[in-house]
C-alpha cells in the first residue's frame, strides 16, 4: 500500500476526499502545516478542527503548532502580485520535503480539493515541488465533492473558516461589510 503524506489546511476540504484516497488503496497520513493562517486565534480553531475531525476519523496527522506569521511574512511576497503562489509554494515545499524526510512514498494537498484555490496554480507549484525534492505529487481534483465534504463536516459540526486564510484574504473578505463587527460581543454589566 502507497503511504501518502496529505497536506491539510483545516478540516472543511478533507472529509470526502480522504475517502475516495482510502478506496484507492492509499495509505493517508495528515500533515499540518499553515504558517498563512492568521490571526493566532483563528490559527488555532482551524488546527483544532482537524484535532476534531480526529476523533471520529482513524487518520494520523503530524502538526506543526508553532504560529507562522513570521515565516509567511519573510518567505511570501504579499505585496506582489502572486501572494498566493508564493504561499502554496511554501506549504508545498515544507510537505515535500517532510515526506522525503520520513519515508513517504508521495505527497498531496488538501488545497487541490478545494473550489476557492487556484487549482491549476497549485498543480503546476506541486509538480515543480515535487521535481525539486524528488517525490511524486499524487495530483487529485476532488473540487465536485466540495458539497460532500461541506456536509458532512456540518454534520460533525466542524469548524467552518469564512476566508482563506492569510490578514490579506481576512481583508478583502470584510473590507465592504461591518456586519461581523458586533457578533459575538457581549454587553458586561458593570
Ligand atoms: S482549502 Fe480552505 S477550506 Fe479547504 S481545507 Fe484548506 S483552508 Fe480549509
Ligand atoms: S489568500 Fe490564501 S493562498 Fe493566498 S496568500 Fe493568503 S492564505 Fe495563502
């Protein structure tokens, strides 16, 4: 059996294409590893969402705790004009690099089985990646399952992000609203 190293942004893309990779015979091992997701908080809520997703899933995944704003912020150039292909190329990189590292016999993402990503973007960085290490990427467009895994991690009332994952992409998701601006604000009596 093939062991493969999938690389996981949070929960909401994974639970339908992980098992469409089981019936393939793949041997799926999680890998967390998110240095573009800002702020702390959110960092956390997010890789708490796959802890979640673990406890009714028999998945391993390894977690890179450590917050990464720093790291994104050095190795991402987010004035530019391809923040996002810098940042897949980091993600894409550290995970090829850790499955060399560790004896997998390939690597995935779970940004390819998402609606939102740019999926031909992330396919070329993930073949270049993968050239560059010398592991195959195991390329998979699961974007028609998007609805599946929507539902069922509703179902398991997994925690559902509302942008991508970067200050950037939390800008241009509520620049034009102030709506969010008072959920979850409580009145405290004095
Ligand atoms: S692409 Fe977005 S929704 Fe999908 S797993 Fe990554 S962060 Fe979550
Ligand atoms: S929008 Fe998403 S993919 Fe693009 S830089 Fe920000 S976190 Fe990375």
């Amino acid at each position: 059996m093939e062991n493969l190293l999938l690389h996981i942004c949070c929960a909401g893309c994974l639970c339908a294409p992980l098992e469409e990779l089981r019936k393939e015979g793949l041997h799926v091992h999680g890998y967390f590893y998110n240095p573009n997701i800002h702020p702390l908080l959110e960092f956390r809520r997010r890789l708490k969402a796959v802890r979640i997703f673990q406890e009714s899933d028999p998945i391993k995944v390894n977690y890179c705790e450590e917050y990464g704003l720093s790291e994104y912020l050095d190795e991402v150039d987010y004035k530019g004009d391809n923040r996002c292909g810098d940042c897949y190329r980091l993600r894409l990189s550290v995970t090829a690099r850790y499955a060399k590292d560790q004896g997998f016999d390939a690597f995935c993402s779970t940004l390819l089985f998402s609606e939102h990503q740019d999926h031909e973007q992330v396919k070329r960085i993930g073949c270049q990646v993968s050239e560059q290490v010398g592991i195959p990427f195991e390329y998979r467009d699961y974007r028609h399952l998007c609805d599946c895994s929507r539902k069922i991690a509703s179902k398991k009332m997994l925690y559902k992000q509302s942008y991508c994952g970067c200050i950037f992409s939390e800008f241009e998701r509520y620049k034009d609203t102030t709506r969010h601006v008072y959920e979850g604000w409580k009145i405290e009596k004095q």
